[in-house]
C-alpha cells in the first residue's frame, strides 16, 4: 500500500501544480477514479471544474472527451450512431464521444431527461447498446459530470435513478484570498496545463484499482456502514432512504481512501469522512426540512451522530 501511496502522491502533486486548492475534491476524484465510479461535480460557473477534469485526463495519459449537454442534444450525439456503407452495404458504427477514457459531460442538467437516460447503462454497465448490438468501452472509464446549483432555468433536474448512479457528488466552492491570488500568478502569462506531463501508466492505474478493492474491512465496519444507511430511510426529514448502492459506494470508496492513506485496512474516520459525498445525493429530503433550511449534507451529518460504533 505504501507503493500504491507513493504513486497516487505523484498524480495529486501533477493535478495541483495546475489546480490551486481543492485539496478535498481532488482526493475525492482520486477515490472516485480508483473505485471505477462516476462523480457529479456541482457547482457555479467559473471555478476551474473542466480544467480539473483536463488536467486528470493529462495526468493520466487518458483519451478525453468533452460532451457540452445542450436541450437539442441527441443520445446518438453522446453513443454514436450506425451508418450505411453505400460501398460495402453494410451498416458501420460510428462511435461517439462516450468511447474514451475519461469523459466531461458539462452542465448535465441542460439536456433532457431522454439523452440523460442514454448513460445509464455505460454508467452501470461499462458498455452502450446500438441497434441491439453491444460495444465494451474503453478501460479505465470515468464519468465526470458538472451541474450549476444556482442557474435552473431551461435546465432538466436529474431524476433519482440517475443521481443515484453517481458514485461521489462533490463542490468546490470559492477559493480564499491566498489561492485566487496564486491562480493570477500563475495565469498571468500561460496555462500551466500546456506543460503537464502523464504520471504514470495505464497498467499501472487498472493494477492500482485491483488492489484497493482487496484493501481490508472489519465486519464491525461493514454492520456501522449498514446502520448509517439504514437511518437514513427512517429519518423523520428524508421522504427517501439510501438504497443498497449506497451501502456499496461507502464501503468501495472506504476501501480506496484507505489506500490513499498507505493503510491495508479501513478504519472508522474513512466512512465518516466519505459518508457526505456518498449519501447525500442519494436522498430525498421532505419539505419540512427545506422549510428549516436543512440539507442532504445537514441530515447525513445528523445520522452519524445518531448511529454507534461498535468495534
């Protein structure tokens, strides 16, 4: 694990000698990258969400896509769609932008509900159905979709099923004095990203992401991720529990911060830190909680306190 820790130091230092800050959600991508998962990045416009999504592509050495959800937009404009050949009367597929590595879907919430519904199977199932045949997407494969949190109108709210798909949901808010003073000095007379350089291989991520998965985790752990669920479907403010999934994306995303750390097990202070990113954007809340001005975040916060650890 010290090794995996070693490597994943050198990706986050690459990722911050472009992205200033944020040292929080870049560790969640990483977790996110390392868990196979998908992430939603939320937040106002201006905040540097594409170029931290560049920069990791970069890092990586991965092909990079950038889909610009727009109301028109088509599922065939993000799968790809089959062509006839006149020459070989044939039907060929032209694969979309969907077939890369690492894919940007920029303001998700701007497209309708039809061409958002289009990546749910590559968001679950690692491949996409054209014309009932069935293509494998490349590996490794992440999702990283942006929303604006202020902006709604012309926009399509993402339905449960969809959220619920996300493995993390992250902000990254505004920078302090120090930081936004540091991005103008660095910016001042040429991007830093036109120097970055990939960090590692792609061998060496996949064999990265096999290992975390076998970090280990103490059956008390798994009973105190359960019960944190379980809470949050009896919760007297939440119309709408946790599902199963959750469960799941706490204890993968446990695993992986775990080997962040350079540790070969999970402990409590790994869910209680993830718990947030993973539970949140899978609840519904009632509107009596709204009227308290109480949010997802608020309410997981709140469960934790209620639920106890028994080691």
């Amino acid at each position: 694990m010290k090794a995996i820790q070693e490597l994943l130091e050198k990706l986050r230092q690459n990722i911050h000698t472009v992205i200033v800050g944020k040292t929080e959600v870049v560790e969640l991508i990483m977790i996110s990258l390392l868990c196979r998962g998908h992430m939603l990045l939320e937040d106002v416009p201006g905040m540097g969400k594409t170029m931290l999504v560049r920069t990791l592509a970069k890092s990586l050495g991965c092909a990079f896509k950038r889909i610009q959800f727009t109301p028109d937009l088509l599922p065939s404009d993000i799968l790809g769609v089959s062509i006839y050949n006149q020459k070989t009367h044939e039907f060929e597929f032209r694969p979309g932008p969907v077939m890369a590595q690492i894919v940007l879907a920029d303001e998700i919430n701007r497209t309708s509900p039809r061409t958002q519904a289009s990546l749910l199977e590559c968001m679950e199932e690692d491949q996409i159905t054209i014309d009932g045949v069935g293509y494998k997407l490349p590996k490794p494969f992440l999702i990283l979709a942006t929303q604006n949190p202020i902006e709604y109108e012309g926009t399509f709210p993402l339905p449960e099923a969809q959220m619920d798909r996300f493995l993390i949901k992250a902000h990254l808010g505004y920078p302090s004095y120090e930081e936004e003073m540091e991005i103008l000095d660095r910016l001042e007379k040429r991007h830093p990203i036109t120097d970055i350089k990939q960090v590692f291989d792609l061998s060496e991520l996949i064999n990265l992401q096999e290992k975390v998965a076998n970090v280990h985790i103490d059956e008390s752990l798994k009973d105190y991720i359960v019960k944190i669920v379980q809470v949050t479907r009896r919760h007297p403010e939440v119309a709408l529990g946790a599902s199963p999934r959750g469960s799941l994306a706490l204890m993968k995303t446990s695993k992986a911060k775990a080997g962040l750390a350079g540790r070969e097990f999970v402990i409590p202070d790994d869910i209680k830190f993830l718990a947030g990113s993973t539970l949140a954007h899978r609840i519904v809340l009632k509107p009596e909680a709204h009227l308290k001005g109480k949010n997802a975040e608020e309410i997981i916060n709140e469960v934790l306190t209620q639920v106890p650890l028994d080691i």
